[in-house]
C-alpha cells in the first residue's frame, strides 16, 4: 500500500467508524453466535499471495462484526497464532486447532512473554516437587529453584528471575556465542548436587548483541530429562523462519514448553504483537487461572474456547489479531518472505562493504539481518568513532561487547530500506573513519 492509497483507505476507514457509531443501535447487544463460530468462516492457513483490501473489509463484516469485540477477539486471535505457527511449521502440538492441547497467545513483549513462561514454570515445579515432598513449605522450595540462560541473552530473561524471586544462574556461550549441551549439563548436575532445583532453561535464537542462536536440538533432551521448563526467545530472528531456508535455525523447538518471537519486529505488524505459543496450556492456565463469580462463564478452556485471560498477566486485552489478519492477507505468505530475504540481502550487502575494507573486521556471522563489525584497534578507538557517527545524527548504530571487544552494530530495521541506503550509510562511516585515522592521536 503506498502512501496515496494509505490517505484514501484512512478516510475511508474513519467513515466505516462512524457508519458504526450512527447505526449502532440497529446493531444486537449481545452477540448471536456459538463458540467456534469464527473458524469456520476463514481459511485454516495465511494465503500464499496477497489479497484485495476491498476483500478483507468485506470479511470484517462477515466474520468480525457477528461476534463483536467478543467473542470474535479471542477466536480471530487463537486462528491467527495457528496460521503463524504453521507459516513458522511449529509442530502439532503447539497449534491449538478445535482440540490441541497447545496454541499461541498474543504478549505485549518477548520480556513479557518470559515472565510469563518463568512464572508457569515456577508454579510448575512447586507442585511438582510439593506431590512427592509435602513436609516441605513452598517458600523452602522457591529458595532452591534455579533457573539458567545464556550470557548473551537480553537483559529482560535476567530481570524475569528477579521479578519471579529466583535465582538466575548464566551459561556461558562458546565461540559463536551460543550455549551448547555439555556446559548446561555441567551446571545443572553441580547445582542439583548442591541441593538446588534446576526448573527453566530460556535458550536464545538470535541474540540481542551478535545474533546468535542457541543450539536447541542439544539443550531441549536435557530440559526434558531434567524435568526442566525450556522456553525459546526468538524476538526478532523469529520472523526469518517463516522462510525455508531459515528455517532449520528452530530445530529442536520440539523440545520446549515454549515459544516466544515479536512479529511486530520483523513481520511488518505494529507493536505491540509478540506471539507465544505453549505445547500445554494447562501448565500457563494452571498457574494464573482466577474465577469470581462475575468472570465465570459456561464454556471450559480447550482448543474451541480459548479464555486468554489466564494466559497473561493483565486480565483486559486489545483486538491485535485484528492487525494480524490484516497483514497476512495484504502481504500473503510470499510477501512476507520477501521483505525477510530483502533485508537479509541488504545486510549481506553491507558486510560485503566491510569486508572489502581491510580497516574494519566482522566480528560475528552474518546469518540475517544484523552486522557486527569494528575498526581494527582499540576500544577507545571503536567508541570515538561511534561518538561521531551518533553526533553526526544521519545514522543510528548501538553498540555490544563481544569477548571483550567494543563493537558497532548494523541493523537493517526500516520496510523502507534500500541498497543506496546501505551505501549511503558505508560513505558516511568510511568518511569518519577516514577524518579519525587523521588525526595525530591515531
């Protein structure tokens, strides 16, 4: 959609408001519809190519406006986490389908979505450890859980154990920066025979400084084996695996309790949208569920009635589906692969620029679309030039520390970008680095 047809359809789209507002009493109160009712009405995948918008506001008034804010919202929701699951082909169990045990919910945040996957977990392990230990107090319990995450995992998995009052134990990674098998094995078995309770394990694919990814298909079988909750944080390399040739980055998802990427990073959907997926929702229920008098309701929780109020902290949501829908369908499948492999091209675009430059090093695999890279020198050297391109205010980078290296970091984050955007931004680092390696100081 260009940004004519944005003008037009955003005209158009305050006038289907106030049609709305000017006949809303012609409209029921209550909403005519069975539980179900939405799924049957829409395709049970995201389309290959995309669709008309004519089109999909005709099925907002077929399909959503039967089922008003409610129940419309949550089903739209629970088809929508189905179809991105299959894009991302999730395995079975995740997909909540009329019967599945699993399926997906919309956070606001991947730090969201880890608290709740930790506090699940927690709960969990209290009452696993309580049926065959009743003499014990949960408090005494709660102070011997452990839980473990790499050391290049984002600040958010770290500040979830703090909020969930456990203690937060960090893997260290190996040479690309990933935790492997054998060194959580190792730490596990030391806390387990210093009298600990290793319960939650959150792997990381693509993480936050160098992009990153965990080595799952190794760490899942030991989460398993130990009775421990793996959750995977994909915040924005999960996007990529909706292509094929990403898609192998996710084995191992098999393995893990839970799953957790933001589409509104990288899949062309405003935040706030950061899809999570559980294989048993009667573990996230399980550990939230409340039900007043003035909350109960005639439909028990499966696959057909979903009651996201139990799946998330707040208990008041908004229509994100909505957004998903919509994007989906405008973009279809295709079109999503597209923008992903475009702008994994312009990053590879850009670290050929770099490695043709034999003043710069890359410091990390380019696998998406994110590139580390330095002046080769000092740190000092690395910062005073990050200085100059931040006050020069034409391009953005945020750095990272890689064993022990200051590092500038490349993002291609913009729908918009383009290959004379990746050279324009190369002229300008070459032509600071150029003045910098000037000046007599260096």
């Amino acid at each position: 959609m260009d940004v004519a047809e944005f003008r037009r359809r955003g005209r158009e789209m305050v006038d289907y408001v106030a049609d709305y507002l000017e006949n809303l009493e012609q409209r029921p109160v209550y909403p005519d519809v069975e539980p179900g009712y939405l799924r049957s009405l829409i395709p049970t995948e995201a389309p290959l190519e995309p669709e008309t918008y004519e089109d999909i506001m005709k099925d907002v008034e077929r399909v959503v406006m039967p089922g008003a804010a409610s129940p419309a919202c949550t089903e739209l929701e629970t088809v929508m986490l189905d179809w991105l699951g299959k894009m991302l082909q999730l395995p079975e169990c995740f997909i909540a389908g009329t019967q599945g045990h699993g399926g997906g919910v919309i956070q606001s945040t991947a730090s969201e979505a880890t608290l709740m996957s930790l506090l699940a977990a927690r709960c969990k392990a209290i009452r696993w450890v309580l049926a065959s230990n009743p003499e014990k107090s949960e408090a005494e319990i709660l102070s011997k859980l452990v839980a473990y995450t790499s050391d290049q995992a984002h600040s958010s998995v770290e500040r979830a154990g703090l909020i969930g009052g456990v203690m937060m134990r960090k893997v260290p990674t190996d040479n690309s920066y990933a935790v492997t098998g054998d060194i959580l094995k190792k730490m596990v078995e030391e806390d387990k025979a210093a009298g600990l309770i290793p319960f939650y394990f959150c792997a990381t694919l693509g993480t936050t400084p160098s992009c990153a990814f965990d080595h799952i298909t190794e760490l899942g079988p030991i989460c398993n084996k130990e009775n421990m909750w793996m959750h995977i944080d994909a915040a924005y390399a999960g996007s990529a695996f909706i292509c094929p040739e990403f898609r192998h980055l996710l084995n191992g998802v098999e393995f893990a309790d839970s799953f957790n990427f933001n589409a509104h990073k990288w899949l062309l959907i405003n935040f706030d949208c950061s899809a999570m997926w559980v294989k048993k929702r009667s573990d996230i229920i399980g550990a939230f569920k409340m039900e007043p008098l003035y909350l109960k309701h005639e439909n028990q929780e499966s696959g057909l009635v979903t009651d996201y109020r139990h799946w998330q902290i707040p208990l008041g949501r908004r229509f994100r589906s909505l957004k998903m829908w919509f994007v989906f369908r405008m973009y279809g499948l295709k079109g999503l692969q597209a923008h992903i492999r475009k702008q994994v091209g312009l990053a590879k675009e850009f670290e050929s620029l770099v490695r043709a430059d034999k003043r710069f090093e890359i410091c990390a695999e380019v696998i998406m679309g994110l590139v580390c890279f330095r002046l080769k020198g000092s740190n000092e050297l690395n910062q005073t030039l990050l200085k100059r391109i931040t006050k020069s205010r034409e391009i953005h980078l945020v750095p990272c520390q890689l064993s022990g290296r200051f590092v500038l970091r490349f993002a291609i984050c913009s729908r918009s970008t383009e290959s004379h955007h990746i050279q324009q931004a190369w002229r300008h680092i070459t032509q600071l680095t150029f003045e910098l390696l000037q000046e007599p100081a260096h």
